[in-house]
C-alpha cells in the first residue's frame, strides 16, 4: 500500500476506527500549463495548482485530530499530484504521489475492504481536482492520467456514484468478498467543479472506469451525507497554491460547527461536530464571502443521517450580539452577564471603555444570566442561551419606564 500515509492496525488490534481516503490532482500528466494552448478534447482544462495543497491540508488536519475523531484513525490514504510549486513548498508531499487511475482503483479498494471490517468504523473520503457534472445527480472525477491520447477519456476518472453505492453494505455471492459489515458512517467531500463541457454532448455516455462492481446492497442503513463543494452547472475554485475555497471553509467549519454539548460516559460535556450543522455553518461562511469569486455549497446528498466527524477541545466561541431597546439609553445602561452555572463574571460594560452599540461580543456555547440597569429605566434579568447557528447570536435587552418616572 505505498499510499498509506497512517497505518494503525496493529496498534487497534480489532477496534473500530476511523478509515480515511483522501485524494489531490494538481498535476495533470496530459492537461496543458496555464502558458500553453488550451485543448478543447479534454474540455478545455488546465493543471491546477491548489488541490494537491488542499488535499495536504486535509489530511494534517485528519492527522492532528485523532483523539478527537469519532473513532480512533485506524488507516489513511493519501493519493497526491503536486504541481512543480506545491512540492517545493511542501516536500513530504513527495512521499505519496500517485494517483492515477491505477492508484486509485488500487488503494480504493483497499480502503474499502479495510472499512469492510466492522460496522462501528467511520469512513471518510475526500477528492480535490477537476470534475465534471454529466447528470444532475453524479459527478465525474478526473484522475491524474486524464487526457491520455493512447486512451478514451472516460478510461481515466471514475463517476462518484460507482464509489458510493460501492461501498454500501454487500455481500458478493460466488465466493466474492463479504462486505456485510462495512462501516455504517461515511462522510465524503467532493471538491471539484460540477460543470457539463460541450464537448460531452456529442457522446452517449461517459461513466468513467469502474473502481467497485456494480453490487445489490443488503439493506443500505447507513448514515452516509455527501458534501459536494458546488451546486451542478458551477465551477468550484481555488488560487495559485492556496487551499481551496472550499476545503478552506471545511476547515474553519470543523473548528467550530457545534450548537451543543452532549455527555460522555463519565458525564463529562462533549462539543460534537455533526454532518448537519457543519453544512449550514459552511454554506454561510462560503456565503459570506466578499473577495474572489462566488462558490455556493450543494444541499447535502447521499443519505444524509447525521454522524459526527469529531469532537472539539472546548466548547467553541459563538459570535454573538448584544442590543438595548430603546436604543437612545445604551449609553447609560450598565450591562452584566454571568455564567448560569457558577455565576462567574464573563462581560460587562463598567470599568471599560464603552463599545459601540449593539455590543458585539464573542461568548462560549453555554448557558448565562445577563441583567441591564439604567437609573431612569427598569432592570432587565434573564437566563441567556447564545444560539450557536451559522448566523451571529443576538440578544435583545428590553428596558421599560421604572414606575413613576
């Protein structure tokens, strides 16, 4: 397996955990360079230069969250295709180029006999690099070898719906591999354009290769959401070896995409980041975009379900908004806002210099009680909970003429 950049079988010894596949396609052996003539037979496309560091950048970050995963990392692949520039600013990337379609197809299935083991395992996958969109429901995956005059077109990408429905619960009969318990949570990540070329309206099909059989899944119970980075008909960005608009969004997201904490099973809080809530504060981080071009974020696909990727260290900042009404006594109000559970002291608007007003305020997810006094106006008590949605939380102080004023 010369792709596997993690290998903790052995230290597992049986466990389930967490089955990565992660692939970047910079470097297209047969596209031209940004300087040359563009090709209309392979759709008038160009080597990129920010996949192969996107795809990097995703896999440090898988790296550096084990212990926080849903489940330990058992196994990662990593398939890499760094443009010239990519690779002197990372060299480590050298240690796992190859991803055409042989080695794709190679440690594919691989990865899928590795997450064939135990239903409780969680795979992830995640491609950067060029796509196309031939129905309003699949996508094409380009791969490396791509363009390849001694071959079709279609003999080097893999449509994404071979990959998905290939890895659903299913047993091949006739002696073929028993794949009965394959993990049950998969969360995939398509970072690609979702475009249609003219060109492919002259052909009557264009399905890829095959990576998996086309199988009969035995009853398909898995939590299994699809993340495409772009809605079909668009184009999916990124600039000249920087991450990707997407898979830069996908990173701030995990960091804080959590509206609650639930308990361990030692009752301690836990701050989860599940597939749901992670897609809303994407589409809203990739919304609210005001440099380079506009990239809209795809509905959530597959079956959808709502497993978590992992857990955060602490429970995450919520940026949140605290307004008076009516507004001409802001300057006047004194403003106090405690911890609910330890009545700990967190802001307050004494002994600073006054902000503007609303009072914009960055609060932990938990639980307050806030109270508001202005010596002609009542005071205002109440339990505050910051709503951690995609949005800013905002809080409304209400105060009202005091009796006899």
């Amino acid at each position: 397996m010369p792709n596997l950049a993690v290998n903790n079988l052995d230290n597992l010894a049986g466990i389930a955990g967490v089955h990565a596949f992660i692939v970047g396609i910079s470097d297209y052996n047969h596209l031209p360079g940004d300087n040359d003539p563009a090709r209309p037979a392979t759709f008038n496309l160009r080597k990129l230069t920010s996949p192969a560091t996107s795809a990097y950048k995703f896999y440090e970050w898988v790296r550096a969250s084990d212990g926080r995963l849903r489940r330990p990392l058992a196994t990662c692949h990593l398939l890499l295709a760094p443009s010239p520039s990519e690779l002197a600013a990372t060299p480590d990337m050298a240690n796992f180029v190859g991803a055409t379609t042989n080695d794709f197809v190679r440690e594919a299935r691989q990865w899928r006999r590795l997450c064939g083991d135990n239903v409780d395992s969680q795979a992830i996958f995640y491609f950067c690099g060029h796509g196309v969109q031939v129905h309003d429901q699949d996508a094409v995956l380009l791969l490396q070898d791509f363009g390849d005059p001694n071959s079709a077109l279609e003999n080097s990408c893999v449509r994404f719906s071979n990959i998905f429905e290939g890895m659903a619960p299913h047993l091949l009969q006739g002696g073929g591999e028993d794949f009965r318990d394959m993990a049950r949570e998969q969360i995939y990540f398509v970072d690609a354009c979702r475009e249609k070329p003219e060109q492919l309206a002259g052909l009557r099909s264009f399905q890829g290769i095959s990576a998996f059989s086309s199988v009969l899944p035995d009853e398909d119970t898995r939590d299994a959401p699809v993340f495409f980075s772009t809605i079909p008909g668009e184009q999916a960005f990124g600039a000249t070896g920087q991450i990707s608009i997407f898979t830069s969004a996908l990173l701030e997201a995990l960091g804080k995409a959590c509206d609650a904490s639930i308990e361990d099973e030692n009752g301690d809080p836990q701050w989860p980041v599940n597939a749901r809530f992670l897609h809303k504060v994407l589409k809203y981080l990739l919304a609210r975009r005001t440099n380079g071009p506009p990239q809209r974020i795809a509905n959530l696909q597959g079956l959808v379900g709502d497993p978590t990727l992992h857990y955060l260290p602490d429970a995450p900042q919520i940026e949140t908004e605290v307004s008076i009404v009516p507004d001409h006594g802001s300057d006047a109000t004194a403003i106090e806002i405690r911890t609910a559970l330890n009545d700990l002291v967190v802001w307050s608007t004494n002994n600073q210099p006054r902000p503007a007003h609303p009072f914009k305020l960055s609060m932990r997810l938990d639980a307050y009680r806030i109270e508001a006094k202005h010596p002609g106006l009542g005071t205002f008590r109440s339990i505050w909970l910051p709503a951690a949605d995609e949005h800013r939380s905002r809080m409304s102080v209400r105060l009202r003429p005091s009796p006899g004023v």
